[in-house]
C-alpha cells in the first residue's frame, strides 16, 4: 500500500460548521478515498444542531458510499489511527475546536483524535486543522502557531469570494476543495487557477 492508497483519518470535532465535516466526508467518498472516520461527542451536537444529523446511519444518508468509510470511537484509544505503524495518508479535523487546537499544539493525546493528530505529527505525515472561531485570543492564536511549527497546516474555514458564490454550498465547497488540495486530492470544488481569477 503506498500513501496515495492509504486510509485518511477524518476528525469532526465541536465547532461550528459541521456541514464543512459532513461536505469533505462526502468528497472523499466519491473520490473513493479510503475513510478512519472519528467524531468527538460535541462534534456529533454540532451535526444534530446544524444538520439534523443524529447518529452514523444519518451521516452516511448525507455522504453517499461507506464501503470504504471505517468509523472508531473517540474514545478508543488503541484504534489503528493511534499507532504509527499503521500505514496513513494523514490526517484532517474539520471542523476542528479550539478545544482540539490547544490538544493538538501541546500533545495531549487525551481521546483518539488528540492521539492521532500527535501520531500524525510524529510521524512527520499531513495534518490539516481547519477552525472555526471568531475572534481569536491570544490563546488560539498561540495554539494554532504551535500546531503550524509542529508540522500542521491550519487552513481555517474561511471561503474567498472573488468567485462570486451564490449559495452556501458553494462557500462550503471552496473550503472542502482547498482541503483536498492539500492532499493531493483533485476534486474539482472551489474556484481554480484561472489568472486573475482565484487566489488563496
Ligand atoms: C453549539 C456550540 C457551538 C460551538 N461552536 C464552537 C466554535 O465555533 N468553535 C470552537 O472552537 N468551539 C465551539 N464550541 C465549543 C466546543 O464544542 C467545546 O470547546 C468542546 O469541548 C470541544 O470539544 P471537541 O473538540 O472534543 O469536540 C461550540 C460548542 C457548542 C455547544
């Protein structure tokens, strides 16, 4: 198995902005790229609040194909994502709290999501943190600094808009879009390169 082929870990944890989660787990799904989902307990809120989606058979109603989805408990903290050895294409959270940040930027390895961003970290493998706060304190921004000098890309769920989007989708699939990107994912969301028309 290279890395191309290996599992990506997908974190969906309590900020707002599930439908970013739920969105990208949908991508991945059709790009056939095999899935170790994890939700925290606030993540699973934040879907009900925002999405009315209540357990994992909503979630997978909402995001198409599971062959290829395996989902642990984030609570486990034995599961694959929490071993090095297990062959990985990296990580995402999205959304990711600021509670998880913090987590990630000092090592707490306290649930399986903290475990398996610090194994990720490591292992020198991708992490994306994609945040959803406003305003940022010191505090966050001292944590998301951390995390970048450890190895990770924040990518904050922050849309552009020289595209002129004109529905929620659209701002959601730009951040979706980036995310793969970043993992060498070819989705075709978001706006792309096209001269004077996208950047960021
Ligand atoms: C309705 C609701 C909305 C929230 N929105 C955010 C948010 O946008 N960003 C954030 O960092 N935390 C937000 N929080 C707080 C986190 O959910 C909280 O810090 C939680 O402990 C994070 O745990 P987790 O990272 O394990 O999911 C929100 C909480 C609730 C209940």
């Amino acid at each position: 198995m290279t890395p191309d082929d290996a599992p990506l870990t997908h974190a969906i944890t309590g900020a707002s902005g599930a439908v970013y989660g739920v969105r990208l787990l949908r991508a991945l799904n059709e790009l056939h790229v095999p899935v170790r989902l994890i939700v925290s307990s606030t993540g699973w809120r934040l879907m009900e609040e925002e999405l009315d989606i209540v357990d994992e058979d909503d979630l997978q109603a909402a995001t198409g194909d599971w062959s290829r989805v395996i989902c642990h408990t984030n609570a486990d903290r034995g599961a694959t994502p929490a071993s090095g050895s297990a062959p990985s294409r990296g990580m995402v959270i999205c959304p990711c709290s600021m509670g998880t940040m913090s987590a990630v930027a000092h090592g707490s390895s306290r649930s399986l999501i903290e475990r398996a961003a610090d194994v990720v970290l490591k292992e020198r493998r991708r992490l994306v943190l994609v945040p959803r706060e406003t305003p940022y304190s010191a505090v966050h921004l001292e944590n998301m600094l951390a995390a970048t000098r450890a190895g990770a890309v924040v990518l904050p769920a922050s849309p552009g808009f020289y595209h002129r989007p004109e529905s929620i989708d659209e701002l959601v699939e730009f951040v979706v879009g980036r995310v793969l990107t970043h993992f060498g994912l070819e989705s075709g969301l978001g706006p792309t390169w096209g001269g004077g028309e996208a950047r960021g």
